[in-house]
C-alpha cells in the first residue's frame, strides 16, 4: 500500500504519463493433450529370488531328529541337551554301575511337583523310552544324583 501511494503522489508530482506495469506475466494456456503413457513395466516374474535352499544356508540347524539316545552315566546324561521332533522317541540307556532315575522337572524340582511327565528309576543295562507329543522343552534330573541333569527340546 505505501509503494502504491508512493507511486500515485509521484505520477501527481511529475505530471508525466504513468502506466501502471504489468503485475503479472501472462500465463501460458494448459496443455489441451495428454502425454503419450510410456510402454508398460514388464512384470517382476525375472526378477532374482532367493530360493529355500539358498536362505538356508549359514547358521541354520538341521532338522530335530524323530528318534534319538542319550547315554547314562555315573553320574550325569550325555548329551545334556537332545533335541527332538514333536512325535519323537528318546531312548536313555544305562551301562553304569549305581541306580539313577530318569524325572522330569517340567513342573518344578521339589518332590511333589517333579516326575509328573515321566519318571523312571533305571538300573544297569537297562534302557527307557519316552515318546514327547508336544514341542516345548522337558528339563529332567536323577533325584539320586544332584546335579546330573538333562533336557529334551522338543521342536
Ligand atoms: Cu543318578
């Protein structure tokens, strides 16, 4: 506002022609055509995929075993830890010399709570098995023993 008033005072001083400049750059009419639409992306079928085989590679375990055996000894399980498919078999077997038991501690170490999945005393040349349906892991101690104790994880 002050420029324009500026501007009339000095058109009224000078007495000259005063031409209002153009606010404005005209502006070009739009385009009355559409561009043509490029040629269509090919699909993605030759893209690069990984395969099952190739994301396997690395750190991955093999598969649970269905069947597996666990030695025991005076005085402990070998493995500590066997792995197993759901629906799969363990197998202690004994050759030592003392008794031991085989008992799950799933629902707890004290005597009221252990030994509720399974719970064998074996003796030399003996074995047990035990079938595990469902996948979770299935701590278990020789109440004989403290210390000698193992674990199932059930995949
Ligand atoms: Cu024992």
């Amino acid at each position: 506002m002050r420029r324009l008033v500026t501007g009339l005072l000095a058109c009224a001083l000078l007495g000259s022609a005063c031409v209002a400049a153009p606010t404005a750059t005209p502006v070009p009419p739009p385009p009355t055509s559409i561009p043509p639409i490029p040629p269509s992306i090919p699909p993605a079928t030759s893209a690069p995929q990984l395969t099952p085989a190739a994301a396997a590679t690395g750190t991955a375990l093999p598969p649970a075993p269905t069947e597996a055996s666990v030695s025991v000894v005076d005085n402990g399980f070998s493995p500590r830890t066997q792995r197993l498919k759901a629906g799969g078999v363990v197998t202690w077997k004994y050759t030592g010399e003392s008794g031991h038991t085989i008992t799950d501690t799933v629902g707890g170490t004290t005597p009221d709570t252990r030994g509720k999945v399974f719970d064998k005393v074996i003796s030399s040349g003996e074995s047990f098995s035990f079938a595990f349906a469902a996948a979770g892991n299935y701590p278990y101690i020789c109440r004989f023993h403290s210390g000698m104790a193992g674990t199932v994880v059930v995949e």
